[in-house]
C-alpha cells in the first residue's frame, strides 16, 4: 500500500485478556518499529525490527509484550495478560533500510484501551 | 545517552503571525534530527529532518527550521502561522547506535484566528 497501515484502529479489551495488533508496513521496506504514546506523551520506542529479526527490544516493558515479524513484511504486537496500564496508542513506523538516511513513516496507530 | 527538550509544553500565536517551536539536542556526534505533527486521533506525520549540509531546513506545509551546532537547537518556524497549523509538535532525534527515532514531550500550538 501507499502508508503504513494499522489494524484495529481501536481496541478494547479486558484487563487480563490477550491482544495482537498489526502492522502492515511500505512495501520494500526491510526496517520496521514499534512506538507506544500515553496520553500527553512523546512515542516511547517498543521494538526495532530489521527484517525478519529484533535488532533491538530494549523497549519492550516486560516479558507480556512480544512482537513478531515472520516474513520481514507485516508484524504483530502481542500483549499478553493486557493491564490498565497498557492503555495507550500503539505506533508502528516502517523505513526503507535505515531510518536515519531514509526517514521513517509512521501509521495512524491503533488506540488500546484496557477496561 | 541521545535525547531531545521541548521547553513549551504550549506556543500560543496569533494567525499570520510568525511561529516558533523550540527543541534542543544532546548527542555524542553529528545529530539526525526530525520534526512530526500529530493531529487528534491521527499518526506521525513527516514535516523536516536535518542530516547534515545547510543549517536552514525547509519541510512541508511552508514549516523550517535551523540547526544550530553552538547552542545544540532545532527550532521549527513558519513565517505565517494558520488556524490549520494548530496540532501537537515533536522534535526527534535519532539514536546512531540502533537507529531508534527518541522523542520529546510534545509542544501543543494554538493558532488564534
């Protein structure tokens, strides 16, 4: 597609219970990248993927939250045993190789909210 | 450890005046920097980045901004602000060890008609 798109765009859920958010990036682009932004916050960094692989998960807040990105194209965010704390948009932005030379796009989040 | 500050959680400014919002840079090494607009209940959207070459960038939506080295700044400006120009601003630098984008607060700006 033209963007990086996002699926749900809404999600609620109840506290406790298993969540999976999508992110279908630009086509070609090998970098992808998980933000989560709370309600009058900056995205805070979850996950870098390059590729098929995490090349840095130094964001992720604890072992509930894991994503994948099997074929190097579209990747899920799983949160497991959701907390009302997890409340919060879901980021995901995608690049072609590095960020930095290239730039990133971000889709148009998908809103979790934990009840 | 890169990061970025925005001083002004808020800029006010009336329409048709000049705007600035404010952001300085810590880094070890030449900065990448970028500026996003988020409007309501929308993603990220893409306004400049500095890389490297002229210190004055020009972005989308008539936006700028210049690099300044002395005082570690990346303020974004627009000589005439609008009504649509009213969203929430964040400045980002990028992390040259994992290619992560690290965000500021946030500054909201109200254009007054």
């Amino acid at each position: 597609g033209a963007g990086v798109s996002q699926t749900p765009s809404n999600k609620v859920t109840e506290k406790g219970k298993y969540v999976e958010l999508r992110c279908d990036p630009i086509s070609g682009h090998t970098a992808l990248y998980w933000y989560r932004q709370s309600l009058g916050q900056g995205p805070e960094f979850l996950i870098y993927f390059q590729g098929t692989g995490a090349a840095d998960d130094s964001g992720l807040p604890n072992d509930r939250f894991f994503a994948v990105r099997p074929e190097g194209s579209v990747s899920t965010l799983k949160i497991q045993r959701t907390e009302r704390g997890d409340s919060a948009v879901y980021l995901c932005a995608s690049s072609f190789s590095g960020g930095g030379n290239y730039g990133y796009t971000f889709g148009s989040g998908t809103r979790l909210t934990v009840v | 450890a890169q990061s970025v500050a925005q001083p002004e959680d808020q800029v006010n400014v009336a329409e048709g005046n000049p705007l600035t919002v404010k952001c300085t840079y810590s880094v070890s090494g030449n900065p990448y920097l970028f500026w996003y607009v988020q409007y309501p209940n929308r993603g990220l959207q893409f306004l400049l980045k500095y890389i490297t070459g002229d210190n004055l960038v020009k972005g989308s939506y008539g936006f700028e901004a210049e690099f300044n080295k002395s005082q570690t700044s990346f303020h974004l400006k627009k000589p005439s602000a609008l009504v649509s120009d009213s969203a929430l601003y964040f400045c980002a630098v990028r992390d040259m060890d994992t290619d992560k984008l690290i965000f500021g607060t946030g500054t909201r700006l109200q254009v007054f008609p």
